[in-house]
C-alpha cells in the first residue's frame, strides 16, 4: 500500500511521461465539440435515454471507466460549456472592429507548415487564416487568402503570457505554446471584423494543428488592461 506521499510522487513521475494516474472516485471532465447540429442532438439524446432508464451512462477511454454523472451545454455553465449558430457568429461583421483581440492557449497550440516544420509561435497569419479554414468548412466562404495576407499586414502580435509545453499525442510529445496572447489591430475595415468573428469561432474549432486530439484548445478573453507607470 502506498502512502499518499509515494503516491504523488509516482504520480508525478507518470506526469512527465505523459501519463496522468487517476485514483478512484475522481471527478474529471471531458469536453467533445461538434459542428453538427443533427450529430448533437443524437449525442445528448443517447445519454438522457440511459438516464430515463434510471442508470448512469458510462464513456470508457483507453483502460478507464468513468460513470457520466453531469453534461453541461448551455453557456455558464461550465467555463467551457456553449453552444451558438454560425448565424451569430456572422453578426460580429455588423459590429465595429476592437481595437485588439486577446486569446488564451489552454492546450498546447502549433501550427503546421510546409515540408512538415511546425511552428510553435501563434502569429497573426497562422492563427486567423487557420480559423478561416475552418469557417470555410463550415459556410463554404472561403476567406482564407485574404485573411492570411491582412493579418500578416495589419495585425501586431503582443505575447504577454506563453509557454512552451509538450502534449503526448500515441507516445510521441507535441510541442506547443500555452498562455495567452493579445493581436492589436490597426483599423475598422470587413476583414478586420471578420477577424473578431474568428476568434469567437475559436472556442468551438479550436487553433491550429491536431485540434480533433486536444491540442489548440483556445478561448477569447478579454484583452489585457494597460499597466500605468
């Protein structure tokens, strides 16, 4: 048996192989994105039926059994709960542009480039052109040329908060920037509202490579008030 001291340690040590150890009777959660409106009425509607039959639904992953206890959809919540339609997203094109817009890495966050090189640094045309791809995937409009050169023209990259930090992916670490980070903008123009709709699109699709795995897991923030010297 070990003592809770031995069991942290070890713990720990897993922690650095990538390996979290879970002790019986912990609360964790989990959170599952979908584009799908019809896919996630299917979802939710799997587990209210087990419920309706008075059991607790089970989810297993890898080697662990967890007893599904709470879902939690609706914005509130849960820091990471929501749901919202493309439609309000769109309505961040009839809204003045910020004057910046602040992101928050929670999950390790890198970008892919050609030839395979990755890129660990969130700068503006990767992450906002990597947003347009995925609105394109989701409305057809494709912005993403465009998107990419405004950025890289017009946007500033202020990182007052990253990490680099490493997320083993099938036993292999993937390394990636965690924190938080603020993009200045420098006019009000359609693209640079397109810009603030992005970045609300975030919270649902994530940034950058391996999303669909845990990584780029982001959310806007509100953008950092300036220090007075």
């Amino acid at each position: 048996k070990r003592t809770e001291r031995d069991g942290s340690a070890a713990s720990a040590s897993a922690a650095v192989r990538g390996q979290i150890h879970l002790p019986q009777g912990w609360e964790c959660w989990l959170r599952v994105t979908m584009w799908d409106g019809g896919l996630f009425q299917k979802f939710l509607s799997y587990f209210t039926e087990i419920a309706d039959r008075q059991a607790l639904p089970r989810a297993r992953l890898g080697e662990a059994e967890f007893v599904v206890s709470e879902i939690l959809t609706t914005p509130g919540s849960h820091p990471w709960a929501g749901v919202t339609a493309l439609a309000d997203l769109q309505k961040r094109l009839d809204e003045p542009a910020p004057a910046s817009i602040a992101l928050e890495f929670c999950t390790p966050a890198s970008f892919k480039l050609q030839d395979d090189e990755v890129e660990l640094m969130p700068l503006p045309r990767l992450v906002f052109g990597n947003l347009a791809s995925a609105l394109r995937a989701l409305s057809g409009e494709d912005l993403v040329r465009q998107v990419e050169q405004y950025a890289e023209g017009h946007v500033r990259l202020n990182p007052y908060r990253l990490q680099r930090r490493a997320l083993t992916l099938h036993n292999q670490p993937q390394l990636g920037m965690v924190g938080r980070v603020e993009y200045r903008l420098s006019d009000d123009t359609p693209l640079t509202r397109a810009l603030s709709l992005l970045a609300d699109l975030a919270f649902y699709t994530g940034v950058g490579r391996k999303t669909a795995q845990g990584m780029g897991m982001a959310r806007r923030i509100p953008t950092p008030k300036k220090e007075v010297v």
